[in-house]
DNA sequence: AATGAATGAGGGTTCATTCAT
DNA sequence: TATGAATGAACCCTCATTCAT
C-alpha cells in the first residue's frame, strides 16, 4: 500500500500546517493550532517532525517534489527551447494557481527565509530553475534566443515576473488568474513591448492568383540571424 | 534648524535599527539589542516609536521619501517614455545597489509583509510604481510600446526582474553589480530575447511559378498582434 | 533454572540502563536511550518495571545483594574486631573499585535521594552498616576499641572516609585505587595521625627519696580516655 | 548604604530560593514556585539570574564568601596545627548546624553535581579545603601530626566524616547537634580508635606515701620516639 | 526627556507513561 | 509478551511593553 496510517497521519498534519503557516506568518503560528487543526496532540506533531521548522520546511518539499515529478514526464515530449520555457512558464503558474495556499507559503515565506536555502525542498526547487536555465542556454545555441543575452537574466526576468505576479495575487488578489499570463509572459519576454517598425509580429499576405496554389517547396524560409 | 537634538536621537535609532533588521528576521531583532546599539534605554526608544513594529515601518520611509525627492528631480528632463522607463530602472536599481540594507530589508522583510501594506511607507513606494505605469502607458499612447500589450504586465516584468535579482544579489551575493543590470534588462524587455526569423533579417524565398508576377497589392502586411 | 529468557532482558536491561545513570544524571537519562541501548522497545522496559525510578532502584538491589552474599562467606572466618572491621573497610573500598558504574551511581545519585531509604536496596546496603557497627560495639567489648568512644562516629568516620574518596574518585579521577586505601584508613582510624610525644615508648623516670620504696598497690593504671 | 534596592531584591530572591531548593530537587523546583515565595514575577528572577541553575549556583556563593571572610578573621589568631585543623573543623560544623538549608543544599545536591565544580562557589569552597591541607603540612612539618602519613587521606577523613554526619542529620534528623562532634572528632583523628595497651592515654595513679611530696625534679619525662 | 526596573503573556519542546494490537 | 504510536502535563525562558522616578 502506497499509504499506510502513518504516512495519512503524517500528510494530514503536513495539510493542516501548510493552511495555517499561508494564512498567518511562521512566527505566529503555534504548534497548537496546527495540532488542534490536525486532531492530534502537540507532542503528535512533534513525533512527525523534529521541530516547527521542520515541519514548515516538510511541506514545500513534498508539493514540489509532486509537481516535479508530473513535470517531468511531460517535458520529454516537448522540443524545441522556446516551447520548453513556455511549458516551465506554464507550469510555475499553473501550480502556483492551482496551490494558492502553497504558492502564497513559497513567495511570502520560504523564498526569502535563509535557512530554508539549505533545504532539500528548496534543492528540489532549484532543479527546475536549473531545467530552466538549460532550456534557455538550448535556445541560444539552437538559434532561437539571441546570442549575446545574459541567460541568467533571462531566466531572472521569467522567474520575477512569475515571482511579481503571485505576489500581488496573494497579497491584491490581482490579477485573479494566474495561468491567464503564460502565453502574455512568453511573448513580452520572447518579442519585448517595443513596437518594431520593421518588427516582428509581421504576417505577410499574399494574395496569390486563384491558380496558384502555394506548395510546401515555394516556401523555405531561412534562419539568418544578425 | 532641520535637525535638532530630538530628530537626531531618532535618526541614530532608525540608522541602527536598519543595520540591525537588515540583518536578522523581524522577530529575531530585539529592542534591547537595538537600543544597545543606539546607546540608548530600550524605554527611550519607545519614546520615539510606539511599537516595534512602528519602528521597522519608519526606517524605509524616510529613505524611499529622500530617494522619491531626488527622483522627482531627474524626471522632468527626461522625455520619451522610453527614456523615462529606464529612469525609473536605473533609479530602482541605483538604489537598492547604494542601499544595500535598505534593500535587504525592502526586499526580504517588508515585501511580503501584510501590514506593510497600510504604511505612508508603502505608499510612497507605490507611487513611483505608479510613475512607472504612467510612462508605460504613455509609450503606449505614443506608440512606442505596443498597443496590445497590458501595461501592468509590463510593469510587473521590470520589477519582478529587479527584485528577483535583488533578493539573488542578497541571499547568494551575485551579481556583484545591480547597476549594471539596466541596459541589459531594458534591452531585453523593449526587444525581447527572441530572434526575428521574421524579423529584421528575415528572408523568405517564395519560389513561385514562372508564370507569377509579384506585384504590390499581393504584398500587403499587417500588424496582428497575438 | 535461575535465568530463563526473562530474566536475562531484565538483566540486560538493568546493566545498560547502570551504564547510563552512571554518566547522566537521573533526570538527564532518559527511558529511550535505555530502551534503545537495550535494544527493546520503550514500552518493553516498562513491562519490567514500573517506572523510571523503578528502575534506577532496582540497580543497586542486585549488585548489592551479590556483594553482601560474597562477604557473609568471608566474614565468619575472620576473628577479632579489628580484622573484621579492616575485611568490612576493605569490602567497601573493593566493590566500590570494581564495579565503578555501580558506586558512581551510589555515590552520586542514591546516597543523596530520599526516596531511595525507602528501598530494599538501602537496606541490604544498610545492613551492612549495620554489621560494621556490631563489629565497632565488640571491639569496644572486647577492650581493643577505646570505651569511651562514641561507635557511631567510628562508623561515621570509616563510612564517610571511604565515601568521599570514591566522590573524588569519580569526579576528580583521583586517587587511582581505591583498594590502596585500606590499610592506611585502618592505621589513621586505629591510631590517629597525632604524634605521642608522651607516646608509647614513653618512660618516666621517677626519683624517688629512698626511703620510699615502690610497692605494686602504688601502681594502678587505668584507663581515663578524654 | 551597602544594600541597595536592587541587592536587597537579589537577596530576597536568593533566600527564597534556598529555602525551597533544600526542601526539593532542583528538577522538581519550579521558577514559578520561586517567583511566587519571593513575591516577584518569574521575568524578575530572570532578571537577576540567567538561568535557574545559574541562580541555584549564586546561592552557596553569597553564603560561602561571607562564611569564609567571617573565618579569615579568625584563624590568624589560632597558632599550632591542632587548634588550626580543629578550628577548621569546628568552622565546617557550625557553618552546616546553623545554615541547614545552605547545608542541605550543598550535601545533598551540590557535591555531587559535576557542573558545580566549574563554579566560583565551589572555587571558594575548595579554598577553604585547601587551608585545611595546608594546617596538615603544616602540623607534619611541625611534627604535631606523623610524617608518614598522607595529609589528603587526613583531609579526606576529616571532611569525609563531617559529610557522613551532616548528610545523616538531614536524612534522618540524627545527631541532632552537628557542633557536639567537634571534639568527638577531632580527638578519634587524633589518636584513633584503638585502645593502647602501653599507650598513650595510660595514665599511672601513684599511691604515694603521705609524707612524700611528689617535686617537679622527680618527674622528668623524656621523649624518645619509636 | 530619559531610563532602570519590572512583568504579563506566551509557546516550543520534552518525556514518562499508557494502550491497543 | 512486545511494541508502535500517541499524548498529557509541565516548564523554562524571552521580550515587547509599561511606568514611576
């Protein structure tokens, strides 16, 4: 059996804290309350965890190694660099939006808290901004990101802007949907806000005669980058 | 006189409680070990400020006031939005580069702090962020940003961007230079990380019939934005 | 058979918890450590013993019991006060020397708890005393112990030699050998640590007129202890 | 003034402390309970002492320090290694019968607590034990006290026994007057237990004719040592 | 205005002990 | 009989805050 009666006890305590440490900060919330949620006792909740710490650093790791898991089965199927960094953009968002309680504990919390860099959850959460950079160094050596660009900087302003977004929806409650902006995201990030004159979103349209028909050989478009 | 007896006691207080807070949590300063550091009573400092907490919200308002005041100067020279978007980046990152306690503290404590919220502090910081939606949606106006674009994302990109590197350059210390970060990152968001295959260098070779001239009319391109 | 399964757990229970309570103090020392140095459950140490301090008295008891076992063989065939008192000194200092655990604990932890008078164990160790004073009370019988001595304080003494050496013994690693303290402890207490000036060897020299002749009856010693 | 508010609070505390240190363990004491005979907050006992057992470590410090001043005043009228060494003993005696909770303390907790011996209290305790050891070369240099004999074993038997004593009056209320033991003592240390057939408390009653007269010249005592 | 002194309120953590299996 | 699991009950200690001087 995939759970037996520990680990329920032990998910169901994880689930507990996890409402409470999002609503209220770490320092204010008691083992008590998280206990009492949990219907179990104090010293319970000190049988699954070491200490209050512990526990809070507990629940990052399991929801992330999750979604890790889930992540990494459909990445395989992408190729492609920019279509890859648009799936990890898409899955940031979709499991922060899908986990407000989570999210909310990650960027109001965790993100900031130095000792939870030392953190096996955070290691884990360091592996796809690792993914991340990797897609992103793909690209430019495929062709499709421009060279002379700071990948660090690019993963930097995926990443805040994510980061940005779930922040305010947490603490405005705006914007109210979070995975609305993976497609907003990729194309400010892959085109940028400046219009282009001779810019890049031009579709061309040809109106061909009515007895030409555009054959797949008519059309060979050429990557020739700066 | 601007700074009597009274004012400087309390500016020594708010100095040394910034050093303090930018370097512990919240709950782990103590009011005697900042009073330690101000050689003053811990009483004394409850004479200036009500609660602990009301101390924590008065350091970043007197800086973000100063730093607002300097920037009020600047901007109006500065024209195009272009140019007064990156003002503000520039600004944004100029100070929190000099200001690296101030920074510390912004980023990794207040930020997400709830509370904070309702502070003349935080207001101050929210105008400046107000600025930055002005110029964006003034380059938009202007045409230099692109119409279809939601100005608060923009908006959210440049600051997620400065603060994801911000909290970097705190916790791992790297970069080493915010500052340097302005071009790179108003490059990036004006034009975008994505080579043009359809861009400026675009080629496409219709090999089309003999028969098929090429005129004018059939070429007629439009802007059609995602 | 004297030891079936049951009683070997419980013995093996009992010598590692010995082990423990010798290095910790009773509060410090905890049922897990023991329960897990006797590789037995927690719970399984309390099916051998009430309580905690079940157990603790329950150490003594057996290693006292076999000590005083070995030295009633002994005992019979010594003859004399003073050789009997010297085998019980020795005895002391023996078991104390052999089984350090053993007297650190009783040196240490027991002599000092109030709870353990109450115990069988203190009155095996107690009988023992009680023997030593018989011992004292013949050898002022038997006129080799001063009359006018008080017995008690003779115990007092011999008990309270042996005991706070085996205190430094234990905390201070000094003397090295206990056993080695037998015959001075004996010559110190039998004969004092004074010089005699008017000692043993002492003569007068009485010039008497010669007309007095010294007769027996002039001459009656008694004894006249201070 | 020599007491202050502040010392006079310290004193308090430290008086109520020992009366309920020598009635419990120090595990069983509670601040609370100390806080509440001393009419103070718990916070207020923390306030003049770190922690509980830096507070437990303060009490035989204050009592110690004025035992031993009010005792330097003393010895240097005593000349002679036996009114020295007996002075001593006496000093130890009278200390414990008149201070039974400071005695209680120290016999039954302190001397065996291993981290007491890191503590100043027991550095000024030891002091006193080391005049002792001093009385004792002395009197072996002196040659009031045999030269072959071990002068810690002397030490050991002389404190050993006032230990034994004081530990059985607290334990079972008996003797009832600790400083009846002084001479007791110190004549059984002096010229031990044994009986002295050609010893030296022999004392010869001379049954004199009526007209001799016994003249200083006729008794003229020799030493000649064995 | 400045502070020494006092404290109320609170929470994390530890374990001996129990009990159902 | 053995034990895994659960918990009740305690307590030390910290600090922000107050107030009389």
């Amino acid at each position: 059996m995939a759970t037996d009666a520990k680990t329920t006890r032990r998910n169901n305590i994880l689930e507990k804290a996890l409402a409470i440490f999002a609503k209220k900060t770490f320092q204010e919330t008691t083992i008590a309350e998280i206990s009492k949620a949990a219907r179990v006792s104090e010293a319970t909740v000190y049988e699954y965890f070491k200490t209050k710490e512990e526990l809070l650093f507990a629940i990052p790791e399991k929801i992330t190694r999750e979604a890790i898991e889930e992540f990494e089965k459909v990445l395989p199927y992408l190729t492609g660099a920019e279509s890859r960094v648009r799936a990890i953009v898409q899955a940031y968002l979709t499991l922060y939006h899908n986990n407000p309680e989570y999210s909310s504990l990650v960027m109001l919390q965790l993100k900031t808290n130095r000792r939870f860099l030392q953190t096996r959850a955070y290691k884990l959460i360091q592996s796809i901004a690792g993914r991340l950079l990797d897609c992103i160094n793909d690209g430019i050596t495929e062709g499709v990101f421009k060279k002379n660009t700071d990948p660090y900087l690019i993963r930097a302003m995926l990443l805040g802007t994510i980061e940005h977004l779930c922040i305010r929806w947490h603490l405005f409650g705006r914007p109210s949907n979070l995975a609305d902006y993976v497609d907003p995201i990729m194309d400010l990030t892959f085109n940028g806000m400046r219009t282009r004159p001779a810019g890049k979103n031009l579709s061309i349209h040809l109106h061909l005669p009515r007895d030409v028909t555009l054959t797949h050989e008519m059309l060979s478009p050429e990557d020739n980058h700066s």
